[in-house]
C-alpha cells in the first residue's frame, strides 16, 4: 500500500478495503450457514473418518485438497494481469 497520496485519498483507499472485507465476511457467513447443503462437502471419498468407543475424529482432507484446486483456479482467474 501506498500512502502518500492526499488524507481523501488514503480514506478511499481505506474505506474500500473495508468495504470488500465486509462483503467477504458476509460470504464466509453465508457459506458456513448453508455449508450442509451442499452435497458430499465433508463426505468424499479419502476424507479421513475413525470411530472409537466413545469419541470420533473426522478429518475431510481430500475435500480441503479439493476446495483449495478450486480457490486457487477462481483466485488465479480474478487477479491475472
């Protein structure tokens, strides 16, 4: 970041990093409130499940592997230049 510009440009500057942090805050709510309908997200084969008697471990690793190829092609794709 760069801030030598004038005070109102540092407050756009500032204000609109707010602003897109808000709108991605709101995001991640909305994906953890619908996050069970969403089919087979947790559930895919190689994710990780032991039971024993009286506790479970779960550990979805093939999803987050999953999730992570498909961040990194949609992040790659918005911030080309």
């Amino acid at each position: 970041m760069n801030f030598t510009g004038t005070p109102m440009d540092n407050r756009l500057h500032i204000g609109s990093i707010l602003v897109l942090m808000g709108i991605v805050l709101a995001a991640a709510g909305l994906i953890i409130i619908y996050i069970n309908r969403i089919p087979y997200i947790g559930r895919l084969p190689g994710d990780i499940n032991i039971h024993g008697k009286d506790w479970s471990f779960h550990f979805p690793i093939v999803t987050c592997i999953l999730l992570s190829i498909i961040l990194t092609v949609i992040l790659n794709l918005l911030f080309r230049r």
